[in-house]
C-alpha cells in the first residue's frame, strides 16, 4: 500500500517539514490553510491548497468538518495532523476512518488509551512500569482533600486530556489545594473542552526524560534513543537534547524497556513518546504517553539520521519498520523560539517580523516558516522557530548553539532567544546537572 496524494492538516514549520517528507516520498501534497495563513510561502511548496476557514483555530484548523471536506474534494488518501489541533483527538481519527481517510497516527483505541493520562497511567502500571502515586480527582471538596493527604505534599495537579503544561499546577501545601484545583480545571476545560483532572505525587526538582518510539503494523516496537527534557518553562519545554547526559547505561535500558513495554501494553502503532520523571536516586516513573510527533522530534532526526515524519507516513501507509535497532551518533541541542515575553510572565507577543539574520552553517538546522514582514499573529502557538545545533559531543553541540542562537536575530516581537542564550551558557546545563527548575532560577536571578 502507498499513498499517491496526503493531506497536511497543520500550519506552520511541522506543515513545512510533512511536505518536504512527501516530496522526499514522491507523495503529492495538499496543505490547508485559514485565511489568516494563506501567504504563507510554505504553500507554494505543497501541490496543492486549500483555505479552510477564517484565522480561528476552531472555525479552521479545529474544524473537522473542512478538513475532511479538502480531504474527499482533492482525493487525498491520507491525512497528517502534525502536533497540537487535532494530532491528538480520537473523534477525529474516528471521523478519518469513517470517511476512508488513514490517519497518520495511531489507531483510535490506542489514542484513546495514550490520550486518557490517567487511564495510560493504569495500564503502564499493570504491565510493571513504575508509576508514581496518584489517582484521579474526586469532584467533591472532602474527598479531593482526602486523596491528596493520602498521596502526600507536594504534588500536581493535571489535566486527563491535558498536553504543554495547561490544566496542570503544583499544590505544594493543603492550604493551595482548592484554589489550585480550581483553576485547573478551568484552563483544561477551555483548552481540553473536558475539566477531568487528576492527582499525582510531585518530585522535588526532577528530570525530565522522554524515549521516542517507533511501533509498525506487524507488532514490533523499537526505540530511537532518549531526549532530556528539563529544561522548561511553565510546565512547558523550551530546550532538548539528545542523548540525556546524565544518565548511565543501566537507567538507560530500562527507559528504553519501559518506554516499550508502555507502548506496548496500549496497543499503539505509529510515532510516538514515552515520558518519564526521573529522581535525584535515579529511579524513573511513567508520567504519559504523547501520541503524535513531538515538537523537538528533530533532535532524535540529528543523532539518528531518521527522518520521523516519512517514517509515521510510511507505517500508516501500511509498511513494516525497516531496522530493529538505531545508532546514536553525537549530540543535538533544540531550543524553542517562542513569540513570548520572558519578562512579563511569558505573555505572548503579536507583531510583524524584521529578519536580520538567520543562522546556518556545519552542524546548524532550523525549522521555520516565517519570513521577513510576516505578521505574527494572536490566534496560534506562539512557537514560531525550532533551533538545532549537531555536534561530535555534547559541548561542540552547546558552542555551536550559543554562535548560531546569537545569529538569530529578528525583530517586531520579544522572543526567549535571549533566555535561551542565558540558558545554554548556565554552569548547570554546562555540567549537564540541569533540572526542572533551572528558567526559574535564571530569571529570578535577573
């Protein structure tokens, strides 16, 4: 089985990145788009486009109906939802199979398990995965109280269908427990459309490790090495690497042997990611199972030589995975651009881009659509570029990303280039010792 036309239903770098994976496929490739994105010159690339709504996510990129509408009107076998919009959504994966559409994705009862924390949670732990403690929150105030004295302070409060941090809050003492609560559930049900929350131990400034996984149609599963995630604003990533560079060999295999057996144990097929916290004795914890590509899938490209992306269309498309195991070579360091504002809480930044300069070079990738007078818009991610240094070793790779973050150099909106300067150049992510705390120290200490 292949496919002779897919559909790309994402914007931005990771829409840019699909039709470069088609062309390299010699798949035809049709892009949507909302108005506000139609002079994105990533479309002149793809074979096609078609506008599917006003700049609203919802009345657009949220909005199945059109999609699976561009879908049927330009013959498109396949679609692609890239991450975020409806990468996750088993009703959309319902809809795609109901219509004759393969999702590039895992299969709905194996969203539907990965994408329900806390049900993944279950299942991870009755396949022998450690899990850390916790339990799903009770409505009602006595019982919530309840439950979390019995899992015991501090811990964290997270959204079930919840995904980059929102819905989520660390309730470090009983006194916090109902405002917090509260106001998770408000953000999940606005960002989620579901206010299902759930409770979970907390580890005092952990690491934060996550196993990429590729699983075919036939059964097998393998993985593609490990990303260190620590570094993190807002419960949010803001830079990875691959390999992690702490941790030794023993805790390795048993990350890679847990990520598949999790993965495993729902049934899943496709790309994905296993996460994990990691404490200061070394012992790890299942955390979730992301079903989609990640957004810092580019880092396990660079040490892999595996492109991921032709890799998810190849096994939707019905092939079996072509290697049993992968070679790791160097080290890669992603950091993430955002149109944020570090000095006002990360609030988001609109305007319109002035591009100074833009790095390249040995080692140097960059994943980005914008271009020079692109407005940034209000209503999507405020990510607008993913920086990637490649080196022989870890420092080679964290010099190069100091040269080519100093070369990045835009203007029209505050972005965390600078943070992410300050960050790499930090004796703690010299020495490799960072932890989940590290942007909070660096900002708090000017």
């Amino acid at each position: 089985m292949s496919f002779e036309t897919l559909l790309v239903a994402n914007r931005g770098e990771i829409a840019l990145s699909i039709i470069e994976a088609c062309r390299e496929l010699g798949i035809r490739s049709i892009a949507v788009h909302s108005e506000a994105d139609a002079d994105m010159p990533y479309l002149r690339l793809a074979d096609g486009s078609v506008c599917i709504g006003p700049a609203e996510p919802t009345k657009s990129y949220l909005n199945i109906a059109a999609i699976i509408s561009a879908a049927e009107l330009t013959g498109a076998e396949a679609i692609h939802p890239g991450y975020g919009f409806l990468a996750e959504d088993p009703h959309f994966v319902e809809v795609c199979d109901g219509h004759g559409v393969v999702f590039v994705g895992p299969p709905e009862a194996a969203m539907k398990l990965a994408c329900d924390k806390q049900k993944a949670r279950e299942t991870a732990a009755a396949a022998g995965v450690p899990v850390l403690p916790g339990c799903l929150a009770p409505e009602d105030t006595d019982p919530l109280r309840r439950e979390a004295d019995r899992i015991g302070y501090p811990l964290l409060i997270k959204a079930v269908y919840g995904g980059g941090g929102r819905g989520m809050r660390l309730v470090p003492s009983p006194e916090q427990l109902l405002p917090a609560f509260q106001a998770a559930r408000r953000e999940a049900k606005g960002a989620f459309g579901d206010g299902s929350l759930y409770l979970e131990r907390a580890i005092a400034s952990p690491r934060h490790i996550e196993v990429q996984i590729l699983a075919d149609p036939a059964g097998r599963t393998v993985h593609l090495g490990e990303r260190e995630c620590s570094v993190q604003r807002r419960h949010q990533k803001l830079i990875e690497e691959a390999p992690a560079p702490f941790i030794d060999e023993d805790l390795r295999d048993g990350l890679y042997e847990a990520a598949i057996t999790a993965a495993s144990a729902v049934g899943y097929q496709n790309a994905g990611t296993v996460e994990f916290i990691v404490d200061r004795e070394g012992r790890f914890y299942f955390i979730e199972m992301n079903a989609r590509i990640q957004v810092e899938h580019a880092v396990t490209e660079a040490v892999t030589g595996i492109n991921l992306i032709k890799e998810q269309i190849r096994i939707a498309a019905g092939e079996e995975l072509r290697f049993s195991e992968v070679e790791l070579t160097g080290h890669a360091i992603e950091c993430r651009i955002y149109a944020e504002d570090p000095e006002r809480g990360f609030l988001p930044s609109a305007g319109r881009i002035g591009i100074e300069e833009l790095p390249g070079g040995n080692g140097i990738r960059l994943d980005t659509a914008i271009y020079d007078r692109m407005e940034v818009s209000p209503f999507y991610d405020p990510l607008i570029a993913k920086l990637i240094a490649w080196g022989g070793d870890r420092e080679e790779a964290r010099v190069r990303m100091m040269t080519a973050l100093e070369r990045f150099r835009i203007t029209g909106v505050k972005t965390t280039r600078d943070l992410c300067l300050a960050l790499i150049a930090h004796p703690d992510f010299r020495s490799g010792e960072m932890t989940t705390d590290l942007v909070e120290r660096v900002l708090s200490a000017g």
